[in-house]
C-alpha cells in the first residue's frame, strides 16, 4: 500500500461522502501540506461528542502532516447557520458569541494539536468585505438555487419564514474557503448544500475548488435523535469522568458500532466481534476509550471500577459528594429544586413518579418531608448516577 493509499484509508473511514476522492488524491500527491478547514459558530458553549466526529477527522489530517484552519464564526453566528432548521435562529449579541468562542477554543484542543492549528476569526475578512462585497457575492446565486436545499424547499413549501439573512449565510461561509484558500473543508451531512457552494464560489475566484468531506451526525443517548443538548441527549466535553462513562454505558446497544467507528480507533472488524461475544463488556471498553481521551488512562480505570461496583456488585460509589441542608425539614420536591439536584419542579415531579430518585436506597413514588433532625445523615439518589449525603447544619 502506498503512502497516499494509508492516508486516504484513515481519512476515509467514518465519513458519509467526499467530493471527490479522486480530487483528494490528486491534493495529496501535489502537496506536502494542505489547508483543512472547519467553520464553527458559537452558537452556545459546550462541545459534546456529536462535535468530536468531525474534531477527530481534522486531527487525523493533521496526524498526517496537514494543517487545520479552525474558523471561529463571530460574524456568521450573527446569522445563524440554516442548516437542518425549520425556523429562523435567533440573533445572538456580540457578547455571547464571543463568550462562547472562548469556551470553544479551550475544548477543541482536547482533540486537535495546537501546534497544527490556525484559529481565525471570521470577522477579519466578513467586515472588509463591505456592502459592495457583499452585493457582488449575492449576485453569484440565484433563489432558484437556494430553494434547491431540502430544509428551505421544505419551509418554502409549508409556508415557513425564511429570512434574506438565511440566503447569505451559504455565501458567506462560501467566502470564508475563498479568504483561506482550502484545499478541504469538513462539515456534518447536514451541511452539505454551505460545502458546494463554497466549491463553486471558489472556482468563480479562480481558484481550484475545495474537496468536501461530510461526517455522519451522531445519535445521542436516546440511540434515535442526534446528538443535542436541545434533546437532553448529549455527553458534553465538560462532563465529568463519573457522568461520560455512565452517559456512555446508557446508549442503546445497537448504536454502539457507531460510536466505536466515528470515536475511536478500533478496528471495525474487532468491535463488531466484541459486541456480538459480550456487548456489555465491548460498551465498558467503549466507555473506559472515550474517558481515557479526555482524561487519561488512570481516570478512566478508576471510573470503570467505580461503575461495576455499583451497577454489578449494587455496592455504594467511593466518592459520595456531601451536602449540608439549611432546615430540619424539607418536602422532597422543595430540597430538589432549592438545591439544584434537578432545573424546575415539574423535572422534579417527573423524576418522582417514574422512580428516579430513591431515599436511602428505596425508591419513593410521591412527595414526602424529609426530617433531618431524625436522620443525621439521609442518602438521596438521584437516576442511575448521582448520589448525595445530606445533613442538616
């Protein structure tokens, strides 16, 4: 196998669809090094491991001596990016787009090399652009053609708004190709119809048009939806070592291939071998993988010893963080809520009836006081995970 051939094999894997291999290949046999490019708009804080698919794929290219162009879009998010919505995205001010992007340049470098990456803001280019650059830019496409995309062809269809904002928006992260000169640009499936017209803007430069690599969308928790925090399906960056590993053993079986293929290395033909011969221990090692990535192989050991002692020997964590309560008596609902255990009443509520939490090991189904001047210490659980010790001052 030649060298451009193990390139493209580790480039390949994962991916929904590439235009062109046969373009990417003639990249790679030009060029020591090419520009990849990703445009992020930092729509809201937290990374989780949906976004990971395409961070890891951009470390791959630059494990293989290619340079990653990370596009922070400060003047794009002003927009927001249509791809895969029904309605309009809310303007978001200056402020949070710029308290976002930090948070987002922290989390990335968990998975890119910092050396190898090119952080860029939008913004420097977007604002010289001015309104004569923007009108020559809009005259490059017609509205037949941006109601050639499913999700406007769709709204238009249903009569759903779509704002002349949202038209510009392809072009404008169709500039950002131009502004870098990209050789590749990754997005997920959803982002396919911003990838071509950025090729075709290109080639209107003159410049050679970017190969564009999509990457498939990852299903959350729920093993159905993708991965969002909208959904409360997520398992974001910041979580901890204790809430990754558990969030991971939570996902469906059947979607477990997937996360094998799109979040770690191992081979396919081996995952599939281990899932099918015991699937629980393949989603424990699939957990003890990601948390080794983030946090490193002696946390990793540590939270998969944790979860076997309480999940298969029922045996109580190590590490039961302690709380001190204000009152001799609390309802239940009011200690959950006060405390911040859950966001509202109504989760709280939902958590009780469905038999999500449990008081010193038994499970309650209905509001009930708690009384701490009985009790020195009342052990509160709260789902599968989290567990608390609370005393009263």
């Amino acid at each position: 196998m030649t060298e451009i051939e193990q390139q493209l094999k580790i480039l390949l894997r994962g991916i929904s669809e590439i235009v062109s291999v046969d373009e990417l290949k003639q990249k790679l046999q030009r060029k020591k090094q090419l520009t990849v490019k990703l445009g992020v708009d930092p729509t809201a804080p937290d990374i989780h491991l949906g976004h990971t698919v395409i961070l890891r794929k951009l470390r791959q290219f630059q494990d293989l001596g290619h340079k990653v162009v990370f596009i922070i879009g400060d003047f794009t998010a002003k927009i927001g990016d249509p791809s895969g919505r029904d309605t309009t995205r809310p303007m978001l001010s200056e402020e949070e787009i710029l308290s976002n992007a930090k948070t987002y340049t922290q989390q990335v470098f968990k998975i890119l090399d910092k050396d190898k990456t090119e952080v860029v803001y939008n913004s420097q280019w977007l604002y010289p652009l001015g309104i004569d650059g923007l009108l020559q830019l809009c005259s490059k496409y017609t509205v037949a053609r941006m109601l050639e995309r499913d999700d406007f062809n769709q709204r238009y269809k249903n009569n759903i708004p779509i704002s002349i904002l949202e038209f510009i928006y392809p072009l404008l992260q169709g500039y950002d190709s131009i502004a870098i000169k990209a050789d590749v640009e990754l997005g997920g499936n959803d982002q396919k119809f911003n990838l071509i017209v950025a090729r075709e803007l290109q080639k209107d430069a003159g410049l050679e048009p970017q190969v564009i690599i999509t990457m498939p969308l990852l299903e959350g928790t729920d093993g159905v939806r993708k991965m969002s925090k909208s959904y409360k399906n997520y398992i974001a960056l910041n979580d901890t070592p204790k809430d990754m590993f558990g969030k991971i053993m939570s996902i469906p079986d059947n979607i477990m291939l997937k996360y094998f293929e799109l979040l770690t290395d191992v081979d396919l033909t081996t995952a599939q071998e281990m899932i099918k011969e015991n699937p629980k221990q393949a989603k424990e090692y699939l957990a003890y993988l990601i948390v080794k990535q983030y946090y490193g192989e002696e946390i990793a050991l540590k939270e998969k010893e944790e979860f076997n002692k309480v999940f298969s020997k029922r045996e109580l964590p190590t590490d039961i963080p302690k709380v001190i309560v204000k009152k001799k008596i609390y309802e239940l609902i009011d200690l959950l809520t006060e405390y911040k255990f859950v966001n509202s009443k109504s989760e709280a509520k939902r958590l009780i009836l469905q038999g999500g939490v449990k008081i010193d090991r038994k499970k309650v189904n209905q509001n009930l006081s708690l009384d701490f001047s009985k009790n020195k210490e009342i052990l509160l659980q709260i789902g599968k995970l989290k567990y608390y010790r609370l005393t009263a001052e």
